[in-house]
C-alpha cells in the first residue's frame, strides 16, 4: 500500500509541471483550508501554489463533481481510484470531455479514516489516469487488505434490516449533505426540490426521510461507486452509504455489473430489452 507523504509529494510535482507548462487552468485536488487547517477541495491555478497539494487520511470528499463547473476548460483533478470509477462514468454518460481533463490517478489507496467502504474495496488502483502517483496493488495485496470483512447487513433478514434501517433513517434531518456529496446526484432539479408533484412533505419524520433514502437509492443503481463520500458528509452519522452499496452488490451478483470500470460502459439502467429474462432488483 502507498504512503500518503509520498503521493503528496509526487501529486504536487506534477501538477506543479502541469500548471508551469500551460497544460490546464487549474488543478482539483485536497489541501487545509487557510483558517480551519481541515482538509477541504482546493483549486490551484499557479505552479507556485501546487505544494499546498495533499493527500492524507481525511481526504474523504469525491472531487469529481466539481468537473461538471469547468467544462470547456482544461483541468487536472486528483482521483483515488473510487473517484477514477466516478470519472468514469460521468464520461460514459457524455457529461465531461476526456480531452479537457487531465487525471492524477493514486494507485494503491491508503484508504480514508471512519470511511467504511474503505474496509470492503477492492479497486485500490486508478481505473483510469494520465499521470499516476502512489504503488500499485497486486490483487493479492488489496485480498490481504479486505480479508476478514464481512457486511452486516447482510447476515441481516428483511424484518432486521427493516428495523435497522428505520433507526437510521430516524435520525435523517434531511439537510441533503449526502446527496451534495455524491458525485451521481447531479440532475438540474433532484425529486427532493419538486413542488409539482411534491414527493416528500417537509417534515422529517421517518415516511418523509425513508421516501428520500428510497428514491435517492433506486438513483444509486448501477452508479454508486462505493466511495462513502456520503456517509462521511452526514452530520448525525447515519450509515447511508450501505444502502447504495447494497444496490452495487446486487448489480454485481445479478448482472455482473461494477460501475465507472470503463469509460465506454454504459450504466445499467440506461440498457434495457423488455423481453430480458434475467432477474431483476425487485424480485
Ligand atoms: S473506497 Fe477507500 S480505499 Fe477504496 S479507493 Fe476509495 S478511498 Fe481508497
Ligand atoms: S447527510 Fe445524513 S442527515 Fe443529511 S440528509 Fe443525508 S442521511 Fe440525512
Ligand atoms: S451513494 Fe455511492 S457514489 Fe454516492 S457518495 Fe455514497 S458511496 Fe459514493
């Protein structure tokens, strides 16, 4: 597994060469906030500026959202690789352009502390680069990493996980951090913000909250990279990234589906035949 002073380092040359040499306008990456000194997104314009670049155990947010504010110009973004898988999909789906983009991929992902999709990835390596930084993983090194690892919720039956869900969901104040941090929600007007129809009331009481995590989990289908940038987000600490997980998990074992693992790929959902015999997620 790679250390995280040394992708630092080798991140920062190369967005440094990047910048000096005029091959983006800016590069997205994880730096401390002037005041907080906490990990936040930053966006260096001047090589002088690119040693502010940095790569540690806080760096929970998926940056690859801000590509969908730049387009039309040329920029680099730094990727772990769940964010690689992240980018894409949004070029599968035709909502950036490869040639304006210039991916620093980490390969061998350290992983991200409190992160529990940390503890179950298997794509320790950028999916997709330009420049890569970090050692790159065998197979059987990431197998080493995960082993032991068993998901709860799965040993669960329907009424456990019902009642385990309906306690999460209990504590949801519908601030929406999670959807902001998700690199899949990105329509022009989420369901949430309609008014004609209105889907969900305005309290946050559990039918209201358990409608949002439902329809906003159907969106995850064959999206969700499996990143926890949304559990990480949310503030009352409730684990919502297991239920888009669970959606990735079933696309795996039904169709044999891994979101944002090729650029040409295209999302489940967006592929259909109405006479498929195959199983489907709702039976
Ligand atoms: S899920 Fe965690 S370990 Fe896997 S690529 Fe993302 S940050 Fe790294
Ligand atoms: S971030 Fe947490 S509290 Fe906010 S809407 Fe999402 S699950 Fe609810
Ligand atoms: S729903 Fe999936 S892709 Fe979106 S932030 Fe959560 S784990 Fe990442």
């Amino acid at each position: 597994m790679s250390n995280y002073d040394s992708i630092s380092q080798e991140i920062s040359e190369i967005a440094k060469k990047l910048l000096k040499e005029s091959k983006v306008d800016k590069v997205i990456g994880f730096g401390l906030g002037r005041f907080t000194k906490e990990i936040t997104p930053i966006f260096i314009k001047k090589a002088e500026d690119a040693d502010r670049l940095i790569f540690n155990k806080n760096c929970e947010m998926s940056l690859t959202k801000y590509l969908l504010n730049y387009k039309g110009e040329k920029v680099a973004i730094v990727a772990k690789p769940c964010d690689s898988r992240a980018i894409n999909a949004y070029l599968s789906e035709d909502l950036i352009k490869r040639e304006d983009l210039v991916i620093i991929g980490i390969n061998g992902c350290p992983g991200i502390e409190g992160n529990t999709a940390c503890e179950e990835c298997n794509i320790r390596n950028a999916v997709i680069c330009d420049y890569s930084v970090g050692q790159e993983m065998s197979e059987e090194e990431i197998q080493a990493e995960i082993e032991g690892f068993e998901d709860e919720i799965d040993k669960m039956n329907q009424a456990e996980r019902l009642a385990y869900f309906q306690n999460e969901f209990e504590r949801c104040t519908r601030c929406y951090a999670c959807r902001e941090a998700c690199y899949v929600c990105n329509c022009e007007q989420c369901f949430t913000d309609s008014n004609k129809p209105k889907w969900l009331g305005e309290s946050v009481k559990l039918n209201d909250n358990f409608t949002y995590h439902l329809m906003r989990g159907i969106h995850m289908a064959g999206r969700c990279v499996n990143c926890g940038a949304c559990e990480m987000a949310c503030p009352e600490g409730i684990d919502v990234r297991a239920f888009a997980a669970k959606m990735c998990s079933a696309a795996e074992e039904i169709f044999d589906y891994k979101s944002g693992m090729d650029p040409e790929q295209k999302t489940l959902l967006s592929e259909y035949k109405v006479d498929d015999s195959e199983k489907g997620f709702m039976e």
